[in-house]
C-alpha cells in the first residue's frame, strides 16, 4: 500500500520552542501521510499500515480468531483486529487507554509475572491462533546491543508462540536487521513457512523487518491435522 499523493510540506511555525530533535520528530509526523491516514481514520499510531499490509497478503486476521498483541501501545494493532472479528488480549510496560473486546495487562512481557496474567486470560482457550509482537526496547544508539535485545525479545515470542499457538496458527514479530538469522532457523523448528518482510509504511531510515512465520506444525504427541488449518 502506498501514501497519498503529494502533499505541502508542513513547516513548524515556533521552531525555536523545540530542541533539534523534537523539531525533526515533530515535522516529520507532520509530514507523514501514514500518520495524517491513522488520525483521519481513529487508530492511535501509524504502524497499523504495516500490520493492515501484511494481514491483507496472508490473510492473517478473522472473526473468532485469537490474537495476542504484545507491545501492543498505544493501541492501533489492536484496535485493527478488534475491528476484523478477533478476540485480542493486549500487553504492555506502558498504561493502553482501553478498546472494546480487548482485554488489556500491563507489565514487562520478558517477567515471567506477566506471561503468568498472560496465560490466566486465555485459559478456557484451546489454542492461540496468532500472535503479533510490535515490541521494540528503546534504542542504545549501539548497534550490535540492539541487535541482541531485540533477538531477546524475538526469541521470548517465539518461545511463547511454541507454547501456545496452535497447529496451524501464526507469529509476527518485529526485529532489528541482523537479529533476523539466529531466529529464523529457531522459527523453522516450530513452523512449516517462514520469511522475513519489511512492509511499504516502514520509515526509509528504520532498520527494522519482521519475521512472519506460518502453519505451526504439530507439537509432539499431538495427530497431525491438514497443513495451513489456522481456523
Ligand atoms: C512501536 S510500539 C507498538 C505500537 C503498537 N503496535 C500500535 O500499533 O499501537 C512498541 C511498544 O512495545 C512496548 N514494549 C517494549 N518492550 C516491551 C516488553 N518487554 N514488554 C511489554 N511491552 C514492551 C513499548 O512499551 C511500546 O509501547
């Protein structure tokens, strides 16, 4: 999907009230199409047009589907599932104003206090059919740290959507490049499709791509059902 056409650069009227980075920040989520489109259209941050992009290639998202959201603040993957018929259970460090139909916990998803109020709110639930991680630490500005946190925090989903996500279902992670090798071969154990995307809406100067892994085989001891049954 790509943005609107163009469009008046928008120039700070008080540019000296603002420190040199605030400045860059605030003019270019003035001047980003994504952001106008998210605000035009009630989601509460840009990045729905990452998840929207990839959901509408594989069709990730359906009525009666539960999906876990994890770094889900302030909201907008959430609110997008919600509104495709999913039932979403949200978690982040940061306090998510609420959304009807998902249910919400704040906490640290790498505390294993969290992952505990986690898997209390889906029991009853015979199975995860997605899992989406939007998380990302914040930057140390040094690359090679910020690699291996994010494949901390990439390895802790996968380990989770092991646990949890049935045959059939599906992770989406984001990641750093270069984070992106160690868990594609731990994704390969556990799903039959995995491949790494960097979706349209990603800022040109990011450095993030996103894991998308597909058809969780069976667990051991479980029967094999047809591949690709995500309900
Ligand atoms: C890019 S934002 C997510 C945006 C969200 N997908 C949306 O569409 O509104 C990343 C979020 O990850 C959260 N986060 C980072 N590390 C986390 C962790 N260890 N546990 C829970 N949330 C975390 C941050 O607090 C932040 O709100």
């Amino acid at each position: 999907m790509s943005g609107d056409g163009p469009r008046t650069k928008v120039r700070l009227k008080d540019a000296r009230a603002h420190t040199a980075s605030s400045q860059r920040w605030l003019s270019r989520q003035l001047n980003d199409p994504y952001v106008q489109r998210a605000k035009s259209m009630g989601y509460r941050a840009r990045s729905v047009f990452k998840l929207e992009e990839i959901d509408e290639r594989f069709g990730l998202i359906k009525r009666g589907r539960i999906v876990v959201d994890l770094g889900a603040a302030p909201g907008s993957w959430s609110q997008y599932a919600v509104k495709k018929g999913a039932r979403v259970v949200a978690v982040d460090l940061q306090p998510m104003d609420p959304i009807a139909g998902v249910t919400i916990i704040e906490g640290d998803f790498l505390e294993a206090e969290t992952e505990q109020a986690l898997v209390q709110v889906l029991e009853g639930q015979d199975r995860v059919d997605l899992v989406l991680s939007d998380m990302a630490a914040s930057s140390t500005g040094r690359k090679l740290v910020d690699r291996l946190r994010a494949e901390q925090l990439g390895e802790a989903v996968l380990t989770f959507a092991e646990a949890h996500v049935g045959q059939g279902g599906a992770v989406l992670i984001k990641l750093v490049r270069g984070a992106e090798a160690v868990l594609q071969q731990q994704a390969k154990t556990i799903f039959r499709s995995v491949r790494i995307l960097r979706p349209e809406a990603t800022r040109s100067d990011s450095s993030e791509c996103f894991l998308l892994a597909l058809d969780r085989l069976p667990a051991e001891g479980t029967p094999a059902q047809e591949p690709g049954s995500l309900r």
